[in-house]
C-alpha cells in the first residue's frame, strides 16, 4: 500500500520534494538501479486526463533517493484551491509497477507576482 502524503504549495513557486525508500524488515535503502519514476497530478483519481506530471528522477538509485519536482512556470498554471490529487510510482526493471507514495494537493494562491 503506498505511504499517504498530502502536500501543499503555492501558485508560481518552484516546488520540490526529496524521498527516500527504505525495507520496511531492515531499514537499510532500497536499491532503485534500473527503476523509472513517475509521477502525475488529476483531478480525480479515476479522471482519464493529466492536468501536471513532476519531473521524477532518481538522485541517489543504491541510497533509495527520489526527488519529485515542479517549476514555477508549472504550478503558476493551478488554480487555487483547486483539489488535485497525485500518486508516485516506480517501474521496476522486470515492469512491474508500484505506487509508493499518494495523497492530495492543495494549492495555495501567489501573492507576490512577478520577479
């Protein structure tokens, strides 16, 4: 079953998050070599349509790092208070597919515009 984890972030900022896995028996990282995350962002979790995908990419793959991540540019794009939901997945090398992490999103509306 995947780890529940809600986020928040506001419109217009960079937004980064940085997990790492670990066997739930030992506590030592799981070895992610090989493996593809993936990450989207829907309304609902039946909606067929992606509204935003992270840029998903292994930081450490032996230390069991993943780092999920959106630019401004991305997220300026949200509506605030829009409820979103998202899951985190890796393809492993043999294919199989599994989500780690779930939750919701919600956005918070920018203030300050502008750079």
């Amino acid at each position: 079953m995947a780890q529940p984890y809600n986020m928040v972030f506001y419109q217009g900022d960079d937004y980064e998050l940085v997990f790492r896995l670990k066997n739930k028996g030992t506590g030592t990282p799981v070895n992610l070599t090989g493996a593809v995350p993936k990450s989207d962002i829907k309304q609902s979790a039946s909606d067929n349509t992606v509204k935003l995908s992270f840029t998903a990419a292994l930081v450490n793959p032996t230390d069991g790092t993943v780092r999920l991540s959106l630019t401004g540019a991305q997220t300026a794009n949200l509506a605030a208070g829009e409820a979103l939901v998202y899951d985190a997945q890796l393809k492993w090398p043999d294919n199989k597919i599994k989500t780690y992490l779930a939750g919701t999103i919600n956005v918070l509306p920018e203030v300050t515009r502008g750079s």
